[in-house]
C-alpha cells in the first residue's frame, strides 16, 4: 500500500505552555493530517528526557514524558486550577521551547495535581489506577523508585549514589521505599495520566486512519532506571560502571568518531534468557505505537564496542551483536509486527543481509543522494517497494538550511537531478530554495518507495533556524517548535492534491 505522512515530534507542537504535549493542538494536528490525505504521523521517542533534553537519553526506556501530559486537562478535572497555570513562567517562545523553565514550571504544578487527586479524591484506591499500576509494574515499580531516589539526591545519576542504594542492596531498597513513598506514588500517578492521554490522543488518531510510527533507541541511557535495575543485562562490571559503551567509529563527518557513551548490551545473557527484556521492551513499543521505527539498525548486526573512559572512539572495535535470532524470537513471540529499520550510514554486507532477512523496510534520505560521486542507493531512481524515503530526518538540517550551505558541484548535482537550470553564483541559491524543496518532496512521493514521510519543516519550507537536532553537539537541539496556525488549510489542500497525483 502506497502511504505517505508527516514527521513531527509530540514536542514541536504548539501548545500555551511552552512545550507540545497531548492538548487540542495535537487533536487539532491529527486533523490537519486527514485533511491532507495522511496516512502517518511520526513522532520521536516518548520517554522522560534528562541532561541535553534528548529523547534518545530517557530514564527509562517504558516511561512517558511528563512534559507532554495536558495541564487543559488537568484544569477541566479541577485537579488545577487556571490561575496557577497561567502564572507559570514557562520561558522560550512560540518556536523554541526553554526545558529549563519547563522543568521548574511544570513538576509543582504536577505535584499540585496528584495531592489533590490523592487527598481529596481517594485517586489511589480507583480500579482504573490501581489496575494500571499492576499491569505495568515490571518497569513502573524501579522507575518510580529511581525517580523518587534521583529527585532526593539532587537529581544526580545513580552512579554517584552510595553503595548500599547504587547496589540496590535489600535493607538499603526497602528503606527508601519507606522513606520516599509518596515521590514514588507521584511519578506512579505521572505515568498513569500520561498513558490515559497517550492513549485518548492514539485512539483518536487512528480512527481518523492515522498510524502512529513511533521510534525505540537501540541502547537507553546509563542514567536510567533500566541500567539501575537490571545491570545483569548489560556490559557492566562488578562496580556497576560500564566495561565498554557505544558509538561510531571515526568517518569523513568526524576524525575522532562519535562517543555516545550508552552502556552496551551483554548479548549472551540476552540470548539465553530468550531476549526477554527486549520481547518486554518491544511488546510495550507496540501498544504505544501502531508501527516502531528502530534505530541504529546496524548494531544488531555489529556494534562499536569503545572501553569506557576513553576520551574518544578511536580505540573502539567492531563485535557481533545478536543478528536475526533477536527478530526471529520477536516474530515468534509478538507475530510479524510493523518495524522500519534505520538503515542509514556505511553497511556492510551482514548488515544488507540482516535487514532483508527481517523483511523491515529500511530508509532512504534524499540529502543523502548527491554526496557521492556516482550513482547512489538514496537516489529515487533506485529504490524499491519495500523502503520510506524522507527528505530528511530529525538528525539532518531542514531541506532549505541544507540546501543554502550545499557546494556548487553539490548543487549542480541536485538541479541537474530535478530538472533545474544550473545554478551559478552563491546568491542565485535562494531564489531556488523553493523550487529546490518542493521539487525533492515531489521525487519522494513520485517513488517507488511505499511510504514517504516529510519532515513538517519541509512542507513549511522553513530553514536551519527549524532544524531540530546537531548529532554529537549539546545546548540547543530538540528546541523547534511550529508556530499556532502554521499547517493551513490551504496547506493540507496542497499536500493531498500531491497524495492523490502519486497515489499515496
């Protein structure tokens, strides 16, 4: 089925305070994508962001971002109250969203909310909690646990905590269960009104015909709940810090390779514990999203293995990951459920190999399609079916900014590509920009690929000051937000008229 959609991060909506979140304007977006012939709307991971507000660096891999829960909602509830809303200093503006002031601003009025709910409602003996915190409780329990734990030792990683609580020893653990358990009731309660909205928001998506693509970083983050808890499942020493951790190996885009700095799996206790974390993490993936893009593809096949302190990734080595039998025992346990792999960068033939096995479509960016020097699999000429193609994703700059910084032989490549008389001096470029955007977007819905997603930004034709996120750079990514009004009618009438032409 030939589909295309729109890719938007929960964040990058508007909203009055001062981060996206599940409020009429995310409703109101839904709508816009029907409008526009849409068939899917990707987002980026859900999970609580920390230091460089990334959301592939979360707490914990099952949580949801209390940032996104509707303060309307709550306000309509009588949990809050407008004024105390209202007075809230939530910094940023409507473009850009300050996750500092957000971070003061929003946690008192949360608190606010579940003291209310709590003692006054009798919240904590409701059916509907009471069940949610059951159903969930094999991640819930050590995540609220971590939270209340973090928020007492000012927000420090747990690997700086005392022994006893790092260890997570048994006197140690059941002390602070004592001693914390209303904070740990709180971040329950949190979770609790992010699934219900989670799921009101899904519901109300996919009865207008649109699929949810939601995005599962291959690694979590070493300051997290998960590490904490579960430190047989990755590659740490009898000190709980990591012996080695992931990244890139050093390319043309980087000398000294990228350092992520996640912990690394321990494929073989994975494997004879019949991946049970991962069919865990995957089944929960599916009940959030209707498709699951996973990222970093390629370390499944081989990752890069880089000793923990180095300054770098240059000493790292390449090491077999689990390959198929993790998808194999996936598709046992969960059936053959929707998957994109993120098969982007340098792939080996085991890679190749891995990816058409699993029969996951893989991704095509068309910013990537001009930079060689012959022919290339990014460029539309040669994809298949079985593929997305996107102009570009949340990693790359929006069409516009990329295209203003392209040299002229790159230029030259992409005119000649589209159609387009040659672009000569530097300045010419921005009476093409335009043409230059609307043109690549035509090429991905004109493909053969059968899905093709358009990072909102694009079809705003805005330029870098949009872009969302610089890899490998830290302090002003994951900021962009649309401004209200911005996806038009005219807009949604514009972008279905190209749906029906290429049959999407």
């Amino acid at each position: 089925m030939r589909r295309s959609g729109i890719l938007l991060s929960i964040s990058g909506l508007p909203s009055r305070f001062g981060i996206g979140g599940f409020s009429k304007e995310a409703y109101g977006f839904v709508d816009f994508l029907k409008e526009a012939g849409q068939k899917v709307w990707q987002i980026l991971p859900l999970g609580p962001t920390g230091y460089g507000d990334s959301p592939y660096q979360s707490f914990s891999t099952f949580a949801g971002n209390p940032y996104f829960i509707d303060l309307e909602a709550l306000i309509e509830e009588g949990l809050l109250q407008e004024e105390e809303c209202s007075a809230c200093d939530v910094g940023g503006s409507e473009e850009y969203v300050d996750y500092e002031k957000i971070y003061y601003s929003r946690f008192p009025l949360l608190r606010l909310a579940y003291e209310r709910a709590f003692t006054e409602r009798g919240f904590a003996g409701r059916e509907d909690y009471r069940k949610f915190v059951e159903e969930n409780a094999f991640w819930l329990e050590d995540y609220a646990l971590y939270m209340a734990i973090k928020d007492s030792r000012g927000g420090r990683s747990f690997t700086e905590w005392e022994e006893d609580v790092r260890l997570r020893r048994p006197k140690a653990m059941a002390e602070c269960r004592e001693k914390y358990q209303a904070d740990i009731e709180f971040y329950r309660y949190l979770q609790y009104l992010f699934a219900v909205q989670w799921n009101r928001l899904k519901s109300y998506a996919n009865e207008r015909g649109i699929q949810i693509v939601g995005d599962i970083p291959i690694y979590v983050s070493m300051d997290s709940a998960d590490v904490w808890a579960g430190p047989e499942l990755f590659q740490l020493g009898e000190d709980g810090l990591p012996k080695a951790v992931a990244g890139c190996p050093p390319d043309a885009f980087s000398a000294t390779g990228q350092l992520w700095g996640n912990p690394l799996y321990d494929w073989q206790y994975h494997r004879e514990n019949g991946f049970a974390w991962w069919i865990r993490r995957l089944a929960h993936c599916f009940r959030l999203y209707d498709i699951v893009r996973i990222d970093h593809f390629r370390g499944f096949d081989e990752y890069w293995s880089i000793p923990y302190g180095d300054p770098t990734a240059e000493n790292g080595k390449w090491v077999k990951g689990p390959g198929y039998e993790l998808f194999e025992t996936m598709k046992r346990e969960l059936g053959d459920r929707p998957v994109i792999a993120e098969d982007l960068g340098f792939l080996t033939e085991s890679v190749l190999e891995l990816v058409a096995r699993t029969g996951y479509p893989g991704m095509k960016v068309l910013q990537f399609a001009f930079d060689s020097e012959g022919d290339s699999d990014y460029l539309p000429h040669n994809y298949h079916k079985n593929c997305v193609v996107y102009t570009g994703t949340h990693d790359n700059d929006t069409t516009a900014g990329w295209y203003r910084q392209l040299s002229e032989r790159v230029a030259g490549k992409v005119h000649a590509y589209l159609d387009l008389p040659i672009c000569g001096a530097p300045e010419q470029k921005e009476e093409w920009t335009t043409v230059v955007i609307r043109k690549l977007v035509r090429a991905a819905f004109a493909s053969a690929a059968d899905t093709a997603i358009i990072l909102l930004q694009d079809y705003l034709e805005l330029g870098s000051e949009a872009r969302v996120n610089t890899p490998s750079t830290l302090g002003d990514n994951w900021k962009w937000r649309m401004k209200v009004g911005a996806c038009t009618p005219e807009l949604a009438e514009k972008i279905k008229g190209m749906t029906r032409i290429y049959g999407r």
